[in-house]
C-alpha cells in the first residue's frame, strides 16, 4: 500500500532532538569494522601494478617471473577481463578504469594485479612484472585538451549533444545546454554586463579510509565482499555486470564507511579483487595505499569557467550566460552537465544560458564529489555576481536578495521552484551579527549562494519487532556521518517508543530489495521516508493484532503515543495495549511483528545556502587566514541537528581547504606530484576556526517531515564566498582556485604594476 | 632487512662499519620509514641508536649544550631553560611535523635527512651548531653547515653518523629566532625559512648570523645580510639592505611547493621578520 | 622471513609477537595482535589516525618499527577505556557528536588524551595546534574541539574532588 509522501505540520516528540547515536560507543573504542578491518581464513593480499606513464601503449606485460616468485597465487591483467558488458559503453569504461586493457590512460592507470601470501610477497611479485610501454602523448590541462591538435585519448569519442553529429574524434564527450529566454535581446537591455573567466584546479574527496574490500568469489560464481562503499547494492550490480555474475549470487557488505563525499560510489579495484579471489580460489583483500587513492581513485574535475551577467542600474539581471569545461579524466562523466545545471539554479533570471563541456584528458576517471560540479560553476557565477553588484554601486546581499529564485520561479535548468530557502538564507545572511563585525587592516568579508538538487531514489526498509517490543530497523543506505540516530529517531518516533528501544543495521544485498547509492545528499531523507512507511506499516500490524486481542474490528483502533487504543464508548472498558504488550503476546496473535517499504523516494527538496566568511591576507606573503565562518543552509527539517550542523561545517571546511590550498600538482611529464597528504594540503585543526551554523528549516512539500537532503550544499559556496573575501581583502579579483599563497600575492604585485 | 640496536657507539659504529650492503641509522625515523615504506630504500642493516644512553641524553647550560643524537624534538620544547637560551633552536626543531612526529624525529635525523626544507637546519647553523661525528675512525667534531652536501647529502663517511649536536655558550643580549613558510599552520614542509641569531652590544647588534632554507640545494648563510644588521638598531633601511641581502642569496628551483619567484620574494620577508624577532629577544629595543 | 621475537606491553598486558624486521608496529598492532582500532590513512605519518603512545609519548604506529617496542609500553585506543568505563574524551566525542565517519577518531583520541595530560586546560588555539597531526575529513574540527574543551573541563573537575 502506497503511503502518504506530502508533508504534513505535525508536531514532533523525538525528531529534532539530539540523542547520542547509536554506533557512537563501537566508533570510540576503535570496536568499529571498517574497509580494512576484517581478515578471512586463508585470505591472501592483493597489489595493483599502476602505469608510471600519462599515456601509453601497453605492448607487452611479462608475468612469467613473477608467477614462480613463491607465495604467488593469482595474477591478472586486461586479458583476464572477458567482456561482459554486452556493448554498455559506460560499464567498458568502469571495466577499463579497473584495469588498463592495451593502453595506460593516466599515471596511476592498474595495469596488474597479484595476489599473494602476504604484502611483502606481493610487493616482490609487482616488481617482477614486466610491461613493455610505448608512450604516447598526453594532455592533462582542460583547455589545452579541447584545443586543435591536442592528443586524442579514445578515438571512439564522438561530441555528444552536438548536431550534426561529428563524424571525427575529439576529446569533447558531451556537449550540454540549459537555459531559457534570449540573452542577447537580455544583454542588450543590461546597463552594466561583466563577464570574466574563471580556473579551477583538481581536488580530491580526501576520505581518510582508502578503498578497501576483502573479496571471495569461488568457481561456482557465487561469492562474498566486504567492502567501504556508499552503494553496496549498485556495487553489487556493477561488479555482477562487469565479471559476468548472478546478481543474487553475490553478497556485499558494507563496512563501516571512513569516509566517502561521493568517491565510494564507484567501483575501483573490487572487481580487480573478486577476480583474483576466482584465479586463487581462495579469499583476496585489497587495499589501496594513500598514493594509489590519490593517483587512482576519485578525483573531482578542474575546471575552466566563462561567466557573464548583465544587469540595469536597478539591480535587476537581464541576462546571464556560462561556458563550463569541466575534465572528466580518461573517461566520459558528466561533471560539465551538473555544472551547467546548476551554475545558475539561485537565481529569477528571464534569459539564461550555460553550456557545458565534458572534456577527456590523461588523469584519473573523474568521480562525484559533494554536490559535484557545482562549487566550480559557483566560484564564477557567485564572484561575477560579486563583481556585478560592485560595479552597479549595490550591496552584494542586496543585489542578489533582488534577484533570488522564489516559489514559482523558473529554474534555469527547467524545473518550477516550490517553496525554496535562498531568499531565507540571505535574508539570514544580511541579519546575522556576524555582518556587523569590524573588519581590521588586510582583512576582507565575502558571502556567496549556492544550490544543490539532493536525490531521493529506489529505498527499501525492514523493521523488526523483538518479542520485547525492542525494535531492530535495517536500512541500506550507507551511514556515512550519524545517519543511524536520524533514522532511530523517526522509527521511535512513528512508534511512539523511546529512542533507544531502536537499533538501526545497515543490511547487505541478502537481507534487503535494492537501495540507490548513498549519494544526492539521500540517506536520511530517503531511508527516512521509507521508514515512516515500513514503521507504519507495522502500526497496522499492532493494530490488527490488538483488535484480535480485543475481538473488535480493526478499524476501531488507533495507535497514539506508543500504544493501541481502541476507540468509542463500547470500547471504554477496553485499557490500551503498548506496543511492548503486544509484542509480548505477537508469537500467540500471528508470529512476528514487521513493517516493510519499499519506495521511489520522489520529490528531494531542493537546497539553497548562503556562506559568509571574514579573512586576513598577509599581503607580503600572500597567506590566506580564515577568521570566521558562517553556514547558513535550508534543511527542510533538521531530524539531527547535531549531524545538520556537522554537515554544513565539514562541506565549509572542505571548501575552505579547495579554495585555499588543495590541488593535483601534475608535471610535464603529466605525472601527479603530490599523492600525499602532506602536498595534498586538507585544512588541518589549526587551519580552521569554528564553523558557525544557522539552520532554516522551509518544509520540503515532498517529505512527510519535510527533510530536505543537507549533506552536500555546503561544499557549493565556500570557493567564491572566500574568492570574494579575499579579492575584498587585497582589492583585486581573484580568478584561479585554489587560492594559494604564490597565486595571491602574483595577483597583488600584478595589480599593482 | 636486520634490525639491531646496539647499547653504545662503539657497537654502533662496528655494525654500521661491516655492513657491506645498504645500511641506515634508525633515530625517530620519521623520514626513514617514510622511505622504505616508499619504497625508496631497502636496506640491509637497520641500526637503532636509542638505546645508546649518551645519545638519548639532553644537557642544557648556558656554557653549552648537548643534544643527543636521539633526543626526540619534544624533549627539545618541554626544556624551558633550553628556550630560554636558544628559542630559535627550539622552535625549529618543534616546528618538524606533529606532536606524534614530535615524539619520534631528532635534530640529528632533520640534518642528515639533507633536505634543502628541513626546519632546523637554518637555526642550528645560525646558532654556531657543531656535530659530534662518530665513525670507524675514531671522533670529530663538525660545522653542521659541512655536514649537508646536497639534496639527500651528507659528509658522512662510511660506518659514520652523529652522536649529538653541540650548541655554543651563549653570550648575554643573545637572541635567535627561525620562521619557515607554509601554505598551512602546521604538517607542512618549509617553502621558504629564515634563521636569525644575533648578540647585541650597547643597544646595537654586534654579531649576526642570517641562514636561510629551502632557497636553494642546502640552507645557506647569508653574510651579507648579517653584514647589514650589524652595527644597528634594525631601523628600517638596515632591514631592507637585509632583506635585499637575503633575496639576492636565494637560489631556488620551481616546484610544487613553491616557485622561484615566491621564494626569492618571501625569503626576504621572513629574514626581516627573523631579525626583528630575534632583536627583540636580544633585549633589543629600537 | 628472518623474524624477530619482540616482548612488549600493550595496553597494559604483556605480549609478544614475531614479525620481519621491517615491519611497521602498526601492522603488528593491526595484523598481528588484532588491534584494528589504530587506523592506517596514510602510512607516512601525516594523518594521525594510527596515533599511538610509547612509553606514554604520542606517535604514529606507522612511523615505528614492530621491533622497536621492545620492552616498551604501548597505548592504542582500545585501552582508553578503564575499568569498564569510557574515557570522558570517549564519552564527549559522543556527546558532542564530534565524529561523522569515525575512522578518525581512534587517533584523534589517543592524542587527545595525550594532550590533556600535558597540559589540562589548554586553549582553543592550543587544542587545533595540539590536535593539527590528525586529519578529519568530516567535521571541520569544530565539533571535535568542543568535545575536547569539554572533556578537558569534566577532567579538571575530576581531578580536583
């Protein structure tokens, strides 16, 4: 039975409060089993062989010396990937990115792989491999990729998204456009227009578990993994395609997850692993070093962005237009899409346009990064707006309050607006006291908007009533920061028990129907709608199984606050049945007491931020310091706000840290430089101050609750609201993220002659 | 790979000596581990020296001091008559990585690492730091400016390594100071650093010593921008000569911690900036 | 593998364990003696989350040798807890929600405690120095520096009743 998916203002027991989760004691006594935490009898170790080459032709890879070395059980190579992809293109890239089949793509790129006894075996057995490279050339900058000439990385690409269709290679895989009106007749209206063109370098999600998985897969093609994923079930699906399995015949696990941002949504290396585990016949664990993370797994795109607005002296924007190349790697994504869609989702504009290009370069397939796409498209968008307001002798927030989307407005990429929070948020913004702070010398305020779509997908959920009313919840959505206690809170909630009668596990692919990736901000408002319905439909049950109690027709019983009551004055005589009575009494009335869902979680609310951030720039060395920080985000309804919070304040940090000093270093050679945290330079404690949060709460008409996804705003502002703070600190724009010392203080001394 | 740790110098150094193949000394291993796990380095011999008592050994006067050569950092910083005496000393050497590699990395292992960056290099020559050489012929003592040759270079024979690391007596009106820049507060590596120790006479300087790190293949003293401290009261156009001084020294390369231009540029910032710390430590007053 | 035989203490206990001698003590600690608390995130020493003490001095297992703990005392998070009860950092990363993800928080922890002991009331600056040797991806540290002010104020209390 379909349940009721539209929000209703109902007042709240638990929701909104901040309990202690679930999982916190197991997390702190280092009890937790993450990716590289679990051993199985037998199990041999696996080591990936990786291309020390930007480009090149793989003519040769001699095995043989390494196969004797002792210890030795499995190697494999590209040959030992069949193709069972029957013509899937995008399934031959992932196939591919796993393994290089004729042809190394990126440094990094794994070439082979061996499975051994121990590390140090398989250390020794990499370096007995012998592959013979041709190399190539290669191009790792985006506009340099796009430009004539420049070396082609698949032949087979053809411009998507163009017509007529190109009929030559080219290292554009896509072309997309959004928008709507006419902006030329929109510019040639405009009083003021600026345009500007804007960089972005290559980040990494920075996870501080790598990938790992331990992985069994025998010759009967059944088989168990145990991995760190976002996505079990499309793990599942993904490595079932790609080794030729029965979906339903293999098993995976999701570990506890250190870590994800979007990069555990893909598969790297556990297809490496379950074949190797098939050659031996024995179990193989895999896990990546921080380098191979670097070298091999997730990066976002670099970007090169033009942006140009246009606006009469009145404030009002007339027109708006971007161009966004974003990089995808080796392979095609469709990272410039998102940048397209969302470069200017805040905003009421009548003629809009953004075109973006997904461009193949020699580095690592690109994956999701916290709302991906859309920091970079909002560095340049948020800083035009920034440079639009200067120019028209307006107040930043002011000049964006005149222009912000509202209910009823127009998306620019398609979609009418219901009720949307970024008039709230900067609203909040202009009202904060963090607007009245004075500001000393080389010290600068920026604010910028940013926008996320948030995703709700295929959800399935089981809830289990214990015999003492306990009550065991089984979600299989990933928890990837806390979702756990949010999703106890509302089971006990819709029950009527307390908090901590609920137990929440996250399910393998055995124990549920399949559930999307935890991606598109979902965990919590997905798996949290389907477990208003799966605890709803337990309701039923208790009701039925009271009305038996009782031998009164069901529909005289209701549920409130944690027990059955059974209404009207022939019933007066009747005392309520808690839910813990009922269950006492569930293995004479029926057997066990269960709820199950399973849903579409339509209609994610969108989500709107606005950032505000105060730094100091020493303007002899260029050092950037971040003095304060304010989040101010829509969450629809905030279920956990201690988690809330948690998300805005670490997406702020992790912007902070792309805006100010994160970025793949490649060199000449299209090598990458710095695969390491200490070049790789994430914000550490003494880089950060604390993070201030406000959180509006405009219902999502799509969510009982009105939850709207919180987990990846955050990351969307803080690139521009810090470009703006600095470019206001030091009187000059700043055009290239990150923002690192020698960038800033080339900018002063440029500007100054 | 075999891993000994022998009790005193002389077993130390007869290990190290027979070693035929690739052998290393283990002090924090900071930086060794880092290379063999790297991939680096595989060597034969591995010697750990701090179960050596004479090099696990701190002794702090005024008329010297004795760091041993597996004296971790920390030990440096929890010496408040040390930072007292030599600030600049100790705030190098705690600038090296975190409070866990603070617990683990020597002065010894940051100077015979010979990277051009390391953090105490610059302020222990600045300070007049000599180096007890230990080795199969016997002990000499070393300017810690002759030990590093190059980027992963050192003068150390065979079978040789550094017991411990002498700081001079130090004069009254005395002060030094070390200022490294990094893109971020800490867990960083020197893009560029300055090391100032000066003595003042009568309110003026009257020695100075001016090294600066990570400028070019090992740190490098700066006699000319010592030259332009000396004698004043680090007015504004002794500072600039200084600061011209330090610029002109530098020898940088582009990479990916920094480019030659910012180098150049900042060095000279952080000498000026050095100074006026180290003055004012001095007793200094302008 | 030419193995050397280590004694050592762990977490209060006796042990002894065989390994090459190249191994770091973090894989012994995980590998050998099952302690999967300490996490590896890097294994050159510049994300702190396999942060350990020796001899009561904070370090990173990754950066020891298995061989080097001869006789020598070892803490990891697994023996924070006392007498069956949680450390007040452990009860205050709780509730202060000062983890998201959690593989952090083991190393984060120890070196937490670490620093408390050196110093018990330490200020915010000194506790993002203090802690700057750990990495969170998660939470922008903030929730985790309340949690160690707090904690830090429940110690000073307890020590003076």
């Amino acid at each position: 039975m379909p349940y009721e998916t539209a929000y209703t203002n109902q007042g709240f027991n638990l929701v909104g409060s901040r309990v202690n989760r679930p999982d916190g004691i197991d997390k702190v006594t280092g009890r937790a089993k993450y990716g590289a935490d679990v051993n199985a009898a037998g199990q041999l170790v696996a080591k990936v062989l990786r291309s020390p080459h930007a480009h090149a032709l793989i003519k040769k890879i001699d095995t043989s010396k390494a196969a004797k070395l002792p210890g030795v059980k499995a190697i494999v190579t590209g040959d030992d990937f069949p193709d069972h992809t029957g013509g899937n293109r995008s399934m031959m890239d992932i196939l591919e990115n796993c393994m290089a089949r004729g042809r190394a793509l990126y440094d990094g790129h794994a070439v082979a792989a061996v499975a051994a006894i121990d590390g140090e075996t398989a250390d020794k057995a990499l370096k007995l491999i012998k592959v013979t490279y041709k190399k190539l050339p290669h191009v790792t900058d985006v506009d340099a990729a796009m430009a004539e000439g420049a070396p082609i990385i698949h032949d087979w690409v053809r411009t998507a998204g163009v017509q007529p269709a190109p009929t030559t290679a080219s290292n554009v895989a896509q072309r997309s456009e959004f928008g709507h009106g006419d902006v030329e007749a929109g510019f040639a209206q405009a009083d003021i227009v600026v345009e500007k063109t804007f960089k972005t370098e290559q980040t990494h999600q920075g996870y501080i578990e790598p990938h790992a998985c331990l992985a069994q897969l025998g010759p009967d093609g059944s088989g168990e993994l145990w991995v760190t994923t976002q996505g079990h079930f499309t793990f599942r699906n993904v490595c079932s395609t790609l080794l030729g399995l029965d979906v339903a015949k293999l098993k995976v696990t999701s570990s506890e997850i250190g870590g994800g941002f979007g990069g555990k949504t893909h598969v790297w290396t556990e297809p490496v692993a379950l074949q190797l585990s098939r050659k031996a016949n024995r179990p193989v664990k895999l896990v990546m070093t921080r380098d191979e993370v670097f070298r091999a797994s997730g990066p976002t795109s670099s970007t090169s962005i033009d942006v140009k607005i246009g606006a009469k002296k009145n404030g009002r924007i007339t027109a708006a237009t971007a161009e966004l190349r974003y990089q995808s790697g080796a392979f095609p994504g469709m990272w410039a899409m998102f940048g397209a869609m969302t470069s200017f989702a805040c905003y009421d504009l009548k003629n809009v346009k953004s075109v973006g290009y997904d461009v193949l370069v020699n580095r690592p397939k690109v994956a999701a990064y916290r709302a991906p796409s859309a920091p970079m498209a909002a560095f340049g968008v948020e800083s035009v707006m920034d440079m639009l307001a200067a120019e028209l002798g307006m107040d930043a927030v002011e000049f964006r309050i005149k222009n912000a989307a509202k209910k009823g407005t127009k998306a620019s990429y398609g979609p009418i607006y219901g009720p949307i929070g970024i008039g709230p948020t900067l609203q909040a913004v202009k009202d904060h006291p963090h607007m009245k702070r004075r500001l000393g010398k080389n010290q600068g305020r920026g604010m910028a908007c940013g926008f996320w779509f948030n995703f709700g997908g295929q959800t399935c959920t089981d809830l289990n009533i214990g015999v003492d009313g306990s009550v065991n919840l089984t979600v299989g959505t990933v928890d990837v920061g806390g979702s756990r206690a949010s999703l106890a809170l509302i089971a006990a909630e819709e029950l009527g028990i307390d908090y901590d009668q609920v137990r929440v596990t996250i399910g393998d692919t055995n124990s549920l129907g399949h559930n999307d990736t935890t991606e598109g901000s979902r965990g919590t408002f997905s798996s949290g709608m389907a477990t208003i319905f799966a605890a709803r439909n337990a309701i039923e049950v208790l009701k039925q199984r009271a009305a038996a109690t009782w031998d009164i027709p069901v529909d005289q019983v209701v549920w409130e606050a944690g027990e059955a009551r059974a209404k009207g004055k022939q019933n007066s005589n009747l005392p309520p049945l808690t839910l813990k009575e009922i269950a006492a009494k569930s293995p004479r009335t029926g057997g066990p007491i269960a709820g199950h869902n399973e849903v579409v979680a339509d209609g994610a609310g969108v989500s709107f931020a606005s950032h505000l951030v105060d730094v100091e720039v020493d303007p002899e060395t260029g050092s950037t310091r971040v003095l304060r920080y304010t989040v101010i985000q829509d969450a629809g309804k905030a279920i956990h706000p201690d988690y809330v919070e948690g998300q805005f304040q670490g997406g702020a940090a992790q912007g902070i840290g792309w805006a100010l000093n994160e970025e793949y270093i490649y060199g000449d050679d299209g090598c990458l430089q710095n695969p390491g945290f200490l070049d790789y330079r994430i914000p550490v404690c003494s880089d950060l101050p604390f993070i201030d949060t406000q959180i509006l709460e405009i219902p999502n008409p799509n969510h009982p609750y009105g939850v709207r996804g919180v987990g990846e705003t955050s990351i969307v502002p803080p690139l521009a609201a810090i470009g703006n703070a600095v470019s206001n600190a030091v009187g000059v724009r700043m055009n290239h993220v990150p923002m690192s010392p020698p960038r800033i203080l080339k900018a002063i001394e440029d500007a100054a002659g | 790979m075999r891993f000994e740790s022998p009790t005193t110098t002389k077993a130390a150094v007869s290990l190290l000596a027979a070693e035929k193949g690739v052998s290393h000394v283990l002090a924090g291993g900071t930086d060794l581990l880092v290379r063999m796990k790297m991939g680096a380095i595989e060597p034969d011999l591995v010697v750990d020296v701090k179960r050596i008592d004479t090099m696990a050994a701190l002794t702090v006067a005024a008329s010297g001091v004795h760091i041993g050569g597996a004296v971790p950092a920390a030990e440096l910083g929890e010496s408040e008559k040390l930072r007292t005496l030599w600030p600049g000393v100790v705030e190098a050497a705690n600038l090296i990585g975190s409070d866990q590699i603070q617990g683990r990395c020597t002065v010894v292992g940051n100077l015979c690492n010979a990277s051009p960056a390391a953090d105490s290099v610059p302020a222990l020559i600045a300070a007049g730091a000599k180096a007890l050489v230990i080795g199969p012929n016997g002990k000499r003592r070393v300017s810690v400016d002759k030990i590093v040759l190059g980027p992963g270079r050192t003068s150390l024979g065979h079978g040789e390594f550094i017991e411990a690391i002498v700081l001079p007596a130090r004069a009254p009106k005395s002060g030094d100071a070390y200022l490294r820049f990094t893109p971020r507060t800490e867990m960083d590596i020197a893009v560029v650093s300055a090391a100032v120790n000066l003595t003042l006479a009568r309110g003026v300087v009257k020695t100075a010593k001016v090294v600066l790190g990570a400028v070019a293949p090992t740190a490098i003293s700066v006699p000319a921008a010592a030259r332009a401290l000396i004698g004043t009261k680090l007015d504004d156009a002794a500072l600039e000569k200084m600061a011209k001084a330090c610029r002109a020294a530098c020898n940088p390369i582009d990479d990916k911690r920094g480019t030659v231009e910012y180098r150049t540029k900042v060095a000279g910032v952080l000498g000026r900036r050095a100074a006026l710390l180290a003055f004012e430590r001095a007793g200094g007053r302008k | 593998m030419n193995g050397v035989t280590v004694s050592t203490t762990v977490n209060g206990d006796a042990v002894q364990f065989v390994c090459p001698p190249s191994e770091s003590l973090l894989d012994v600690l995980r590998n050998r003696l099952n302690l999967t608390g300490v996490k590896e995130g890097c294994g050159t020493g510049d994300c702190g989350a396999c942060s350990i003490t020796l001899d009561g001095r904070l370090v990173c297992a990754c950066l020891v040798l298995g061989a080097e703990a001869e006789g020598r005392e070892v803490g990891t998070v697994e023996g924070m807890s006392e007498n069956g009860e949680l450390h007040p950092l452990q009860v205050q990363f709780i509730e202060n929600a000062a983890l998201q993800c959690g593989i952090c928080t083991p190393g984060f922890l120890v070196a937490a405690k670490a620093l408390l002991e050196r110093n018990p009331n330490p200020t915010e600056e000194e506790i993002r120095y203090g802690l700057a040797g750990n990495l969170c991806r998660c939470t922008g540290y903030d929730k985790i520096v309340r949690a160690v002010q707090a904690a830090a104020k429940i110690m000073r209390k307890g020590r003076k009743s």
